[in-house]
C-alpha cells in the first residue's frame, strides 16, 4: 500500500474537514443576534411608508383595474398580472442618455484625441419596471386593501452591458403613482 494508497483515502476526508472549518469560521463571524437581520432599519421603514398606501370602500378586482389603469398612464406595458395573487408586473423602456456624461465623454474624446472615442461607453437606454402588489387587510372586510409598488431601473450603455440596476427611492415617483391611483380609485366608486 505504502504512501500513495493512504494520500488517495485520506484527500476526500481533508476536503471535507477544510470545508467544514470554512463554514465554522464563517458562521462564528456573524455577529449579534440573527434575530436582529429580521429587524427593519428606520430608512427601510421610511422606504415601505413611502411604497405602500390603503385603501377602503373597493374590491380587489377593481383595485388591480385602477392599478393596472395607472401604469398604463404612466406609459408601462402590462408584463403578468396574477388577479388570485394580487400581483401586477409593468415594463417600460426608455432613452437613458445624459448631457452631462455625453459631454464629459467628448472633452475626454478631445483631450486624448480620439483614443476614448474607441474605449469609453457612455449610458444607451434604460427599462424601468414596476411592481405592484395588493393585499386585504383584514378578513372581515373584503374591500379594505394595501398596495404596495416598487420602481426599479436597469441601465445599459453602448456596449450593450448593464452598467446600472437600482430600485428608484425618489418620493415624488411614488407621490405620483398613487395620487392617480386614489383619483382611479374614486372615478371608480363613482362608477358603482
């Protein structure tokens, strides 16, 4: 048998021993109680308060229409919809050129003579997507209801890559979307 026949045995046994000490020191890194990852910050708070308003006196088929209605308006194509999950996925695309960055892209272009004209990408278009998510807030009263929307943007530049993805935190977005959804809402009870 001699050495080699024990080094065979004995590699899969220290890859195993290596990969459990990587994951001890990795567990005993984490630091607090777990507990406290499940705990909102005050910004998170901020940021639900600022996504998500209630609504009383309409169906939830009808708050998905007024939704779906909004996006619409707001120039987003209905992507999915799940009515039994309260779901509504919109999309829209759009230039996503700044003045600024083209500008800055040609005083380097001048600047090197050319050579960042070959090099440099600068942002191209953009798609913005929304998600709008309604739930009943209480049992007993089937036309009370939350909605909760998200705005996110991925951006692509000139060389097709993605060189930005974020979920929009700007107030009036959201400020926008829902007073037309509370004037959609109205116009709806109007309706009945």
């Amino acid at each position: 048998m001699g050495w080699k026949g024990t080094r065979k045995r004995s590699l899969p046994v220290l890859a195993v021993l290596v990969l459990a000490g990587c994951m001890l020191m990795t567990g005993c890194m984490l630091r607090g109680d777990p507990r406290d990852n499940f705990e909102l910050t005050p910004e998170q708070l901020q940021n639900r308060e600022m996504r998500t308003r209630t609504y009383e006196g309409i169906s939830e088929v009808d708050i998905l229409s007024a939704c779906a209605a909004v996006l619409q308006d707001l120039e987003f194509t209905i992507d999915e919809t799940e009515a039994k999950l309260g779901v509504i996925v919109g999309s829209k695309r759009s230039d996503a050129t700044e003045v600024g960055q083209e500008a800055w892209w040609l005083v380097k272009a001048l600047l090197t003579y050319g050579w960042t004209a070959f090099t440099d990408e600068t942002d191209d278009y953009q798609l913005f997507r929304a998600s709008v998510v309604v739930r009943p807030m209480s049992a007993t009263n089937a036309d009370y209801h939350a909605v909760s929307v998200t705005f996110q943007r991925t951006v692509w530049d000139t060389d097709d890559k993605v060189s930005k993805r974020e979920t929009l935190e700007v107030p009036e977005i959201y400020v926008d979307f829902f007073d037309r959804l509370s004037k959609s809402v109205f116009l709806e009870e109007q309706d009945i």
